[in-house]
C-alpha cells in the first residue's frame, strides 16, 4: 500500500506566502539537506540566530511542513512540495 500525500491548504495566496517566506523556503531546504537536526544546529548552518530560527520553525511545525520527532530534533520528511493555485476570485 502506497500512503496518500500530505495536503496543507491556505485559504489564499497572500496566506501561503506570509507562511513560506523566503527565509523558511531556505530553512526547509537546509534541514531537508542535513537530515534531522537541533534547532541550534540548523541556526549555525544557516548563519541566523537560535531565536529567529526557533520562531521559524514553531511556526513551520503547527503549518505541518516540519516534524519534530521524539529525540527532539526536526525534520522535513518531504522531499517536494507542489503547490496548486487559482486564479479565479474565491466565491
């Protein structure tokens, strides 16, 4: 049995991109490179400070892009997120 993919909805475009800026577009790429880590270690290999970093990651957390796992450490179990968007005006 194949499992289904994950799906996260945003209500709007405007919603997903506040969600994904470009700093937690880096972040997800880096943590998806090294594989789980600390938030302090992703904050080093990012160059960025622990607390901008944690702040990024609760948020990316309660979204459902990031896992924390029972040791404590994160990770990004996707390895591609594909994004569908209309343009027609919601009803």
């Amino acid at each position: 049995m194949t499992a289904e993919p994950a799906a996260i909805s945003f209500e709007s475009m405007e919603v997903l991109l506040k969600a994904l800026t470009p700093n937690r577009w880096r972040m997800l790429r880096r943590l998806r490179a090294l594989g789980a880590s600390s938030i302090r270690a992703l904050a080093q290999a990012l160059g960025r400070d622990y607390r901008g970093v944690h702040s990024d990651v609760v948020a990316l957390v309660e979204i459902g892009l990031i896992e924390r796992l029972e040791s404590g450490k994160i990770t990004v179990p996707w390895s591609r997120i594909t994004a569908e968007v209309s343009l027609d005006e919601a009803a």
